[in-house]
C-alpha cells in the first residue's frame, strides 16, 4: 500500500468516500509532503551559489579561514620601520554594512629601543566587487582603534600614527573572498555586496 492510499482511502468499487474529493487530493498530498519541511527551524547560512536567488554566500567562518592562510602580511614604512599583522580576526557588522578585522600588530625599526614592539589594531572596512580579479575586497579600511603595548606619550602617538597608515594601506584592496573560475562559469555579473550576522551575500543580475 502506498502513502497516498494511507493518508486518503479510496472504495474498491470506484466510488470516492475519502476525506477529502478528487480535486482536493493533490493539494491535500503536497501538504503532507511539504508541511513537515517547513516547520523546521532556520538553517544558519550555508556557503555556495544559489540560482534561484542570484547570490554567492561566503560564511564568515569561510572568510575568516581564508584570510588565516593569507596571514601575516608586511609592509614597510620607508626606512623606518617594518609592520605586520598576525592572528586576523574577522567579525560582520550587518547594521552598518561593513567587515571588521581585528589583528595582532608587530612592529621592528631600528629607531626603537628593543628590536620589536607588539600591539593590536581593529580596522574596519567596506567592500567592494574586484572583476578582474573574481574577488570580494576591502574597501576604504579605517584604522579605529590601535594599541601599541609598552608606550606611552609622545612615541605612543607617533608609532600609532605610523602603523595606523601603514596598515590602512595594506588593507586598501584587499581580497576577503576569490572566486573560483567554475564558480562563475555562467558569466553572472555582479551588482552588489550585502554584508550579513554571520555571512556576506553577493549578488548577479
């Protein structure tokens, strides 16, 4: 005996005495299939490509696994000095539409009194839509809150100075995401980048 001759009995003799009439049965079917599947919860947003709705989710778990293996970073501030970020640690920022990336900050410059000093930067970012490049980057960085440990006064301010714009410019166009080329096999063009809790959702035409 089949499903539907369980949920909806039928007379041998051909006359309909079920529940429900003849026109009502596939309605009736498709909710008995349906209605369990959509009283389960909501599933927390999953990486990948969705057709249906035009978008490319990267999860933040996925974002964030992506930037440890391109960490650390260095760049250099003329002869001054050397700055580099370790330890990246990304957070979504859905209200205000941007990514923040808090990382441990290391400084070395023969002008210091030890050989290094460490510290933590927290910068936040826009994003932007890279064509050549298949990648999601950062846009406009923003150094908002940067420590240096063991300093104070006057060469507080000026090695925060420094690192602030040697990091805001290491940032500047930095990819958070790179497609794949067999994801973007179809040709989809990009028309904007929606920054979630816990997910970034990019959008095709």
């Amino acid at each position: 005996m089949t499903m539907f001759h369980r949920l909806f009995p039928v007379r041998r003799d051909g006359s309909d005495t079920s529940l429900v009439g003849r026109r009502q049965l596939p309605r009736a079917a498709l909710a008995a299939i349906l209605l369990p599947t959509m009283c389960l919860p909501a599933r927390p947003a999953r990486a990948g490509l969705n057709l249906l709705l035009n978008e490319f989710t990267a999860t933040r778990d996925e974002l964030q696994a992506e930037l440890a293996r391109r960490f650390p970073i260095t760049r250099r501030y003329g002869e001054l000095a050397s700055v580099s970020l370790h330890n990246p640690q990304l957070a979504l920022d859905g209200s205000a539409n941007r990514a923040t990336l808090t990382s441990r900050l290391v400084i070395v410059s023969p002008l210091l009194r030890t050989s290094s000093m460490g510290g933590q930067v927290a910068v936040s970012s826009g994003l932007r839509w890279d064509a050549s490049g298949l990648s999601v980057r950062l846009q406009d960085p923003r150094a908002e809150q940067l420590r240096i440990d063991g300093v104070t006064g006057s060469d507080a301010q000026n090695l925060e100075r420094i690192s602030a714009a040697v990091v805001q410019e290491a940032l500047q166009g930095y990819p958070l995401h790179t497609f794949r080329p067999d994801e973007l096999r179809f040709g989809l063009k990009v028309r904007g980048i929606t920054i979630g809790v816990d997910a970034i959702k990019v959008q095709f035409e």
